[in-house]
C-alpha cells in the first residue's frame, strides 16, 4: 500500500472537510503543519506528498528518491523546485480554479466595506449609537454607490474575467488590462495599466506574482489614481509596494484599500498597512469556504490517483 502524507492540512480541513476520500487510496498520514525541521523525517518513503505552503525544494527533493508526486493543495505551486522535480522524475499537479467563485464574492466583500462600512456601522449600532440619535438614520462616513463608477481589472483571467462581468451588472463601466488568453467581453474596455490606474475609481488586481508584477503598484502606479480611488488586492501580496501603499493612504493620494493578502503572511507587527488609514485586511481568506476547500480535496484525490495508475493529471511540471 502506497504511503501518502499530508504535510499542512490544517487550512484546508480544520475539520470539517474530510480526507476520507484520500485515504481509500492508500495509507495516510496527515500533519496539520510540518516545520522545515521535521520535513524529510515526515516524508520519507511516501510515493506521494501533498503540501499547501510547505516549501519542497531541490534539497528536499533529492533526498526523497522514491517520491512520484507532488499535489499542491491550491493552484500557485510556487512552493515546489518544479525544475529540479522534473529532472528527478517527480510529476507536480496542481488544483485549478477552485476558488474563483469565492475569491469574486470576497472581492466584492471588500469593496462593499469601503463604499458602505456595514461593520463599523453595526459596532457603532450595538453601542448604542442609534438608540442615542436624534435621527432616524446616521452614517460616520460618507456613503458611496457602484452603479456608475468605473472598475479596473488588471488581470483578466478566470478570476478578473468574473469581477469584470459582477462589477457590470452592478452597473459599472470596465476596464481590463489586455490579456493573451481572453479577449474582452463587452462591455469590457481594454486598457493599459497606466490609463487604468488614471480613470478607474476602483483598481482591482487579479494578476499572477512575477518578475513583471512585482510592485506594480507603487508611488508611480498609485500617485495615478484618482485621489478618491479604492485599491483591492486578492491575489498576490507582492503586488504591491507596501511602504508606499501605506504613505498613499496617510497623505490623501488615494481614499482607501482593501486587502486579503500581504507580501509575508502572517505579517510582521511592523507592516505598514496594519496602521494605516482607510485600509481593511482580512488574512488571506477570500479563498476558504467550505465549498471551494472541497473542491480542493476531490480534485486532489484525483491527482494522487493519477500519480498512483501512472497517469498524472492537472501536471503543472
């Protein structure tokens, strides 16, 4: 019976997702999290691995020669030495597009907090603000509505493709940065990243972390937005030039950001976006209902499965 180890299950089944599925397919062994430390001891002898976050690469790899595959319990697969698990005859697989729904729902989330602080409000509410109010109704910022607004995409993937078409339906103009593999869908504007950044009201990044994207929000992308203009980022905390997001914020240039991901997670005490004015972060999360966690585990079963019959699916290697 094949041995297969799960070395960071926790984010993706904190119990209440079941490997039940996983295990039918040989013995498991799941590690809610594994330190750098325990690594090779956890995984040696296992014909398949599967790892969230826990970095593989060309070290730990080498040393587990009878390794088959590796399963990404998400889509980045930026933890694994892809190269140096190709050369060793390790297939890497990955699962695709599990969470667009949820991460265009959550982007939305955000959004609708900028525009309307529904927490604040409901804090401010169970304080015993409205029963003290002379008026029928009070708001401590001002309220802003979509309908008529414009909303940059900058990446028009699965993800940017959906924001796109909600931002619409909510009756917004869109623009979209130009994409190799979609073409726009009307109504859909596509634009560089600079007249995005100059026209949009809203600048939404769904882009994938490279050498192009690093930072590409920074002084000079964000002095070009319009000073009552929101930043959202749901994709790669990389993106954006935290020190210079979070000087943009204290000095006006922009009137707000909302943020599920930061460039080191979790951050630092000392990250400048934890102080700054007029911006919300949640922790990385946009991506953690239990529907799309699900899909993780099936689409992972069907990976291992593939590594197992000699016939890898979902191969990014």
């Amino acid at each position: 019976m094949s041995l297969i180890v799960v070395l960071d299950g926790h984010t993706v089944n904190p119990g209440d997702n079941s490997w039940q599925e996983l295990a039918q397919l040989g013995e498991l062994v799941v590690h809610e999290r594994t330190p750098r430390a325990l690594l090779l001891e956890r995984a040696r002898g296992a014909a398949v691995v599967l790892t969230n976050k826990t970095v593989l690469d060309a070290d730990v790899l080498a040393a587990l020669p009878g390794l088959r595959g590796i399963s990404v319990l998400a889509t980045g697969y930026n933890v694994v030495d892809v190269q140096a698990a190709r050369a060793l005859g390790i297939a890497v697989s990955n699962v695709p597009s599990y969470s667009t729904e949820s991460v265009v729902e959550h982007t939305f989330a955000l959004l609708f907090e900028l525009c309307r602080r529904v927490g604040q409000h409901d804090l401010r509410v169970h304080a015993g603000a409205w029963v003290k109010s002379e008026d029928f109704c009070f708001w401590d910022v001002p309220q802003r509505q979509l309908a008529g607004k414009c909303l940059g995409v900058i990446g028009y993937g699965n993800i940017g493709i959906r924001v796109a078409r909600a931002a619409a339906a909510f009756g917004m103009r869109v623009l979209a940065t130009p994409s190799r593999q979609y073409a726009p869908e009307a109504p859909v504007e596509v634009c560089s990243v600079e007249a995005l950044a100059e026209q949009a009201d809203v600048v939404s990044l769904h882009c994938p972390l490279n050498l192009s994207t690093q930072e590409l929000v920074r002084w000079e992308f964000l002095t070009r937005m319009k000073p009552t203009a929101y930043l959202l980022n749901t994709a790669r905390g990389g993106l954006v030039r935290e020190a210079d997001l979070a000087r943009a914020l204290h000095e006006g240039v922009i009137a707000g950001a909302a943020l599920d991901v930061l460039s080191s997670e979790p951050p630092a005490q000392t990250n400048p976006l934890l102080s700054a004015p007029g911006c919300i972060i949640t922790p990385h999360l946009a991506w953690t209902s239990i529907e799309a966690r699900r899909r993780v585990v099936q689409v992972s079963v069907e990976n291992v499965r593939g590594f197992l019959n000699g016939s890898p699916v979902n191969v990014v290697s």
